[in-house]
C-alpha cells in the first residue's frame, strides 16, 4: 500500500471524522473505501465492518482482555478492537511498515484511544520472543504465508495458552494458501477450530471467511 493512500486515509479521517470519538473514525475509515468502491485506487485492506462485527462478538464473547495484532495498517481494527475490550485491557499491534505505524499512531490518536494501544515497528516473527505473558486472543492479519510459521512461533513462545483465541483473517479470499493452517488449527487435539463465511471487506460479492480457533490446552 503506499504511504500516498495512507495520508490521504488519514487526511480524510481528519477532514470528516469527529475528534475523539472512535464510532466516527471507523464510520469514516469505511466512507473512504466505500465511495470509491469501483476504483480499485480506494479499496482499503481492513477487516471492515462485516467481519470487524464478527471479531467484536468474539472479543466480547471471549471476554478478551490482552489482545495482540499482527498487521495493523492504517490502525482501523485497533480502533475496533480498543473500542471493545475494558478501559484497563490493552492490544498490541505490530506491522514493520513505518508508514503505517505512522499513520495508525496518528488516526488512533484522533481516535482518542492511544492510552489501549501500543504499536510496534517489527515483523511479527522479529517480535514474538518479546513478549512474554500469553495472550488472551491474537488476531492474525498480517502476511498470509506468516499465518501458520507465526502462529506456531507463538505457540513455542508460552504466548498462546488454554482458552486463547486465534482470529484469523481472510482465510476465505486466500483459501488456496491456507491449507498448511487449517490443518493445524483444525486438529481436535489442540484447538476447537470454527470457520465463519462472510463477504470482503467493501466488496460485498467477493468470498472471504474468518477462522476462530480456541485452544484446548496450556
Ligand atoms: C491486511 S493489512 C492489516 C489490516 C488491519 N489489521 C485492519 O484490519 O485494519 C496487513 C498488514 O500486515 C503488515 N505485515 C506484512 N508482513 C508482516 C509481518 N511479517 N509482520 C507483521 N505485519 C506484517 C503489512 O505491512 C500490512 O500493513
């Protein structure tokens, strides 16, 4: 994505969203994308507000307090994610793209929400041996070959523990490359693993799906 679009995301946030209030920014963030549905130029890769609805049920289902992101962009499901969980929970978002920890930082500021989210330049797989307490839900969104080498990454660090949830993104456009993926998140032994259909994020006629996995065991 280049750093172009992403301004003028931000710009536009600035020019048509009001300050501090997260509804607004999202609300804006998906007017960008939507009026220029039939100009590829417009199209935004966030989870947008079919499967972003799917991911706030899960996070309040779950009651998910310790969140982290793989792939932030232009901080759109930090918004959402911030918005849901408690005023005391926190998410941290990694993306090694400056530009987008950049412009992220910027609209999650004039979100209102800086105090929930931390953002971290890295590649995930650079990123994961510092963390060291397990998360409550990780939300997988970033690099679609990274999907599976990440997640076990996380495993072998202690960052995903019994009751964990993995939300992954885009499992549905990108099913030809997730085989590898359901095949480990879909064996019984480990977690109980559930596909949602949906549609892609701006274009409702295109096939997308999410796949919320639980683990069973520490
Ligand atoms: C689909 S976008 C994320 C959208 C965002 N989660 C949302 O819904 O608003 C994917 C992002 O993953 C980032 N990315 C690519 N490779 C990555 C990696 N190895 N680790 C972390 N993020 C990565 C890209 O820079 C891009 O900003």
């Amino acid at each position: 994505m280049t750093n172009l679009k992403m301004e003028s995301v931000l710009d536009y946030v600035i020019k048509h969203a009001i300050h501090k209030n997260p509804k607004s920014v999202l609300d804006t963030i998906d007017s960008y994308a939507m009026n220029g549905s039939l100009e590829r130029k417009r199209f935004l890769m966030n989870v947008g507000p079919e499967k972003g609805a799917i991911l706030k049920d899960c996070i309040e289902t779950h009651k998910s307090k310790k969140i982290l992101e793989l792939g932030s962009f232009v901080g759109y499901s930090a918004i959402l994610i911030a918005m849901t969980i408690g005023k005391n929970d926190t998410l941290i978002s990694i993306d090694p793209d400056p530009n987008s920890i950049r412009i992220a930082t910027q609209i999650v500021e004039y979100a209102g929400l800086s105090n929930k989210i931390t953002f971290i330049e890295s590649r995930a797989e650079d990123a994961i041996n510092n963390f060291n307490l397990p998360f409550d839900l990780i939300f997988i969104d970033h690099a679609k070959k990274r999907y599976l080498p990440d997640l076990i990454l996380l495993e072998e660090a202690g960052l995903v523990k019994k009751d964990t949830v993995i939300f992954a993104d885009n499992v549905g456009l990108f099913r030809d490359q997730m085989t590898e993926y359901f095949k480990h998140v879909r064996d019984v032994n480990f977690y109980a693993s559930n596909n949602i259909e949906s549609n892609l994020e701006y274009r409702g006629n295109i096939y997308d799906a999410v796949e919320i996995s639980v683990r069973k065991i520490d």
